[in-house]
C-alpha cells in the first residue's frame, strides 16, 4: 500500500450523451475501468471532468455518484476552485465534503493576481476547507506561473498539503522539492513530465491519459516510484507520441475519443469543446497500434 496521494490518479473525464446530458452509465463503467487498471487515487471533477461547463449540482452529483460506485474504497480529490475567492469559500460551505480526501484548487486565472493576491486566495481557502488542499500551477490555461517561492510560502500553511505541478518547468519543480516541508507533496500534473518529475523527487501524477490506459500508465509510474527508472524510461517513449494528440483538439477531448476507439465510453463533450475530428481519431488509431497502447 502506496502512501495516500503517491502513484496515479486519473483526471476523470465526464462521460456525456450526444444531448450533453451525463452518462452516469458511462461514468460507472469508467471507475471500474480505472480501478481495475490499478491507480491509486481518483480525482473527480477537475480540469479533464469538463468541470468549467458542468453546474454546481451537477459537480455534486457526480462527487455523489463516484463515492456510491468507488467499489475499491480509493481516495477522492474533488476539484473546487476558481477566481472568485468568496465564491470557492462559499462552495465549500455548501457542499458535502464527508469521503472527500482532499480538495484540487486550481491557481486563479484571468484576474492575473500577483503573488500576494495567490498567496491570499489560496490562505482563504486552505482557512475554509474542511480537508486538505492540494493546489494546482497550470500556467497554460491560468495566464500565470505561480512562483517556487509562492508554492513554498504556502506550503508551510497546515491544511494545504501539496501542488499539482503542471509548469512543465523542472528546475521549478527542482525548487520546489529542495525548499519543502517533508511531508508537502509534489505531483505532476503533465503526463510524459511525470517520471522526471519523481526522479526530481515527486510522488505521482494526476494524469489524463491514465483514464483510457491506465495498467501501462501505472505500472511505468510505480516503476519509477520505486527506484526502476529504465523499466520507466522504456515504457515513457510508448507515451510520447500520443501525448500531444490528447491536447490537438482540446482537453479532454483527444482522451474521450481514445475512450470511444477502445468501446469504453462516447467521445461527446459540451460546448464551447466540439467532440474529436475523424482526422484526429485516425491518426490515433495508427498510434495506439504503433505503440502498444
């Protein structure tokens, strides 16, 4: 047994009928999928869960629904985040936190605060949360970098326990690691970057692709948890050409239709996300062969 937050945890993808209604179907038979393919933790309405265009009661109904069907009893991280802090504090009054392990806030995006404005965003929320606090740096889609020096100041507060990492800058993750408290923990949060990541002194990733392949995913993540970095080298180079594909046309739409080529789930998403081009499934098809994925 892995300590809680080490190894893999797919970013569940949301499954969704062609009316953009959530297939609950769908979705139970990809917890079983991903639990049977042996990770470690789930998280539940992230980035990857289209949770940008799912509402409050839908968010909720599905932390519900993946608690009721989460028949391996693995840890949940469930996605509360934005850039109205009063809002985020808010929801986590309101919402039924009991199973939930730890939240994943995402750094607020759009408003561009600086780093006092994250450190106090991230203060408020951490005072507010009732479970843990993993924090999430994804520069790409937030429009800014939080800072090594802004993660290490909040890693000293006593409810926020780790970062999802997702700068794919490693001496920032370099950093990072040499200035933490012990127990803080850092996650990739970018797929081919993550066996680097633990040789820099990570635990694990939060991973998309881990929701369509997740036995090989895992067990080259374990690999290098455990000190086999070859055994993970060689199975990282079967990734790195399916990874870009995942992101072409838009997260998750690449992961859904690999999904839909595998006859797990449906490759619809919601607007403004259109589901996965032919042109795109083809070229994937001829990689997922090629590879052995």
């Amino acid at each position: 047994m892995r300590p809680k937050f080490h190894g893999v945890a797919p970013a569940l993808v949301t499954p969704m009928h062609e009316d953009g209604s959530i297939n609950y179907d769908g979705l139970k038979s990809l917890i079983q999928h991903v639990s049977d393919g042996g990770v470690d933790y789930l998280v539940v309405q992230g980035t990857t869960g289209e949770s940008a265009t799912t509402s409050k009661d839908e968010k909720k109904r599905v932390l519900e629904f993946v608690k009721e069907h989460n028949y391996k009893n693995l840890p949940i991280v469930y996605g509360v985040g934005g850039n109205n802090t009063p809002e985020v504090v808010k929801y986590l009054k309101e919402v039924d936190l009991t199973g939930v392990d730890a939240i994943l806030s995402v750094c607020p995006y759009y408003n561009k605060p600086g780093a006092r404005g994250v450190i106090a965003h991230y203060t408020a929320i951490a005072d507010a949360s009732p479970v843990p606090v993993i924090m999430y740096n994804i520069p790409g889609r937030t429009g800014i970098n939080m800072s090594a020096s802004t993660t290490l100041t909040l890693a000293q507060h006593p409810n926020i326990i780790g970062i999802k990492e997702a700068s794919c800058i490693i001496e920032q993750c370099m950093e990072i690691y040499k200035g933490k408290p012990e127990d803080f923990l850092l996650i990739s949060g970018d797929d081919v970057q993550a066996v680097p990541i633990i040789a820099c002194g990570g635990v694990g990733v939060m991973s998309v692709i881990a929701n369509a392949i997740p036995t090989k995913f895992t067990n080259m993540i374990h690999a290098a948890l455990d000190g086999d970095f070859k055994g993970a080298r060689d199975v990282l180079g079967d990734f790195l050409a399916i990874d870009p594909l995942l992101y072409e046309e838009g997260n998750p739409v690449g992961v859904k239709k690999i999904l839909e080529i595998k006859g797990l789930a449906e490759s619809h998403v919601r607007l403004p996300l259109v589901k996965a081009s032919e042109e795109l499934g083809e070229r994937m098809k001829v990689v997922l062969a090629n590879d052995n994925l």
